[in-house]
C-alpha cells in the first residue's frame, strides 16, 4: 500500500521585518482576515485594477518572451 501524503503546508515563522511581509499581514487585520489556513484564497483583491494595469505596464506583460 502507498503512503499518503499530507498535502497540508506547515508554518514556523513569519519574518515581520520585511516589508512586503508587514504590508501583507497589515492587509489582512485591515479586513479582518486571518493568515491562517495559507492555502485558502483571501477574500479581498490584493491590488485595484489601476495597480494591476500599472505593474503589467511596467514588466512588459505577463507573457514570457519567446
């Protein structure tokens, strides 16, 4: 018989100290929401559609270059 595999992801710390870090979780106790399970979708946008269309605009798209 095959083991099963715990597909759950475990984790230890957060390192508060990084920017994008802090900014994440400042967004999530701005709606109420909580890090934890990490593999569930959060249920808030991340960026506006300006944003998006901003950072698109500055990579160059999402395509990669073939």
């Amino acid at each position: 018989m095959a083991d099963v595999c715990d597909s759950r992801v475990k984790l230890y710390s957060i390192n508060k100290s990084k920017p994008a870090t802090a900014k994440r979780l400042q967004q999530l106790e701005d709606h109420g929401a909580s890090i934890h399970p990490i593999t569930r979708p959060l249920p808030f946008d991340l960026q506006t559609d300006e944003e998006y269309l901003e950072e698109m605009k500055r990579q160059g798209g999402r395509d990669p270059e073939e």
